[in-house]
C-alpha cells in the first residue's frame, strides 16, 4: 500500500465555540492548529474561514491571511474549500481559489444537508472546475452521494479536469449518504482503480470509516468540522489529538504515514 494521506479539516462552516470550546476560528487559531496537525502526522489542511464574529466567510483577504499564516509555520498541503456555507454564492465560493492553492474542494453535486440544500448545479461545478484548471488547482471531488461520481467522471470526458482524480467520500452527513461500511465499499467500488481516495466520516462514523480506509489502501480526514468528540461524552482538546490517533492506529496496522511532500507525490502535485 502506499502511505497513509491524513487531512485535518480544522474548523467546517457549521461548529461553533459552544459546541466545541477549541475550536479555531482566527487566522492565528487556524494556522496554529494546522501546524500541531503537522506536527501530529496530518499531511494535509483542509481550511474554511471564519470572520471576526466568528461566521463563516469565503473572503479571500482571509483566507490569504490564513494561507500565509499556515505556510510560514509549515509545509502542510493548504486546501480552502470552495463548499463555504450553504447560503454562500457561487462567486464567493470561489473566491480562495484565486489564490492558486495546490489544492481545492470541488462538490460535484446537490444533496440535502441537514435543514438545508447543498446546491451544485452542472453550472456551478463545471465553472469551478473551468477555474481550478485555468489556476493549476488540483481539485479534490467530494462526494456525498453515488452520482457524483458520475458527475465527476463526465468532468474528466469534457477535459475541465484531469485523470486520475482524487476523490474524498463525505459520508454520514444528515440527510446525505449514511456512514456504514457497506456504503463506503460500495463507493469506492465504483470509481476507476487509478484514482485515489479519502473518506471524511461525520460524528461516530469518523474512526470507524477511518479504520476501514487504512486497512483498504484509501486515505483519511478527521478534524473538528467533521466530529468534535474523541469518544461518546468526551470532547477531543484539538484537531491533532484525533490526527494521533489515526496515525497511532495505522502504525498498529503496519501503515507508514505520509509526509506532505510524500502526500505531494501521491497526489500529482506539482
């Protein structure tokens, strides 16, 4: 198998310091805790911003702010989302990609999310797409459900992004695609064997998936934006504590833990 990728999503658009008291929410906060996510084995920061009240933003002096912040600490993969919140236009979505990452989130379909609706219409992906192509952004596909992968794959027909993908399975999102192993089999079963993948599980289904991803030859997230408890009643003090634990459970299995630059080489980046 190849090295283990660990990406930490630091903080999501939804968590707030009442749910989680250590949550990062400054620019400060963010890249401190993408550097002790480093430290920890994590690979890769999957980053959304907040502003100064704390609310999700997609603006792109913060996210620079961020970026900036994040790279003179450490030489983690920087990946902004472009999901923002779900009342976030297509044009402020894009915004963190104009900074040219190495890496962006590209959702490659609707689906419900909790209350709400996740909207990405075949004009909202195909212009995302259209943009990180022209930046020389690699895009990671998130998936909430089965056609998106066809979404995707009809991407790479119509040449608005390269193969082999990258593909990270959200599952166990209310409303979405359910968090069992039966589902995250059925998922990876259904993309080429050249693409890579992760799985990001939300609340309880996050170690279990990410147990089931090491022993599978697939990667990893974990972080504050997807589960913010370590174990049922007991809050985790930081994202890297549940990073740790991924790498502490991949040693036990016999996995090594890539570096970023190692993430770097399995991922095609340049």
């Amino acid at each position: 198998m190849e090295k283990l990728i660990i990406t930490a999503a630091l903080t999501g658009a939804e968590v707030t310091r009442e749910q989680q008291p250590n949550l990062p929410l400054t620019p400060d906060e963010i890249a401190e805790a993408a550097y002790e996510c480093y430290q920890a084995g994590a690979s890769v920061v999957h980053v959304h911003a907040r502003d100064a009240e704390g609310n999700p933003t997609q603006d792109f002096e913060v996210y620079k702010e961020i970026k900036e912040k994040v790279e003179a600490k450490c030489p983690i993969i920087f990946q902004p989302s472009t999901g923002g919140a779900v009342w976030h236009t297509p044009e402020q979505r894009l915004q963190p990609v104009d900074l040219k990452p190495e890496m962006a989130t590209l959702s490659c379909g609707t689906c419900n999310f909790g209350p709400d609706v996740f909207m990405n219409s075949e004009e909202y992906i195909e212009r995302f797409a259209t943009k990180m192509q022209e930046m020389g952004v690699k895009p990671e596909i998130e998936v909430f459900e089965r056609g998106m992968i066809e979404n995707a794959k009809r991407l790479v027909k119509k040449g608005l992004v390269k193969a082999p993908l990258h593909v990270d399975f959200v599952l166990g999102v209310p409303g979405a695609c359910p968090g069992t192993p039966e589902d995250l089999i059925f998922m990876v079963n259904q993309i080429p064997e050249d693409w890579t993948w992760t799985v990001a599980g939300i609340g309880r289904t996050e170690t279990p998936l990410a147990v089931m991803a090491i022993v599978m030859g697939g990667h990893v997230r974990v972080g504050f934006e997807d589960n913010v408890y370590y174990s049922k009643g007991r809050l985790a003090k930081s994202n890297a504590e549940l990073v740790a634990r991924i790498v502490r459970l991949a040693k036990e299995i016999g996995r090594e833990v890539a570096t970023p630059d190692e993430a770097r080489a399995i991922l095609g980046l340049k």
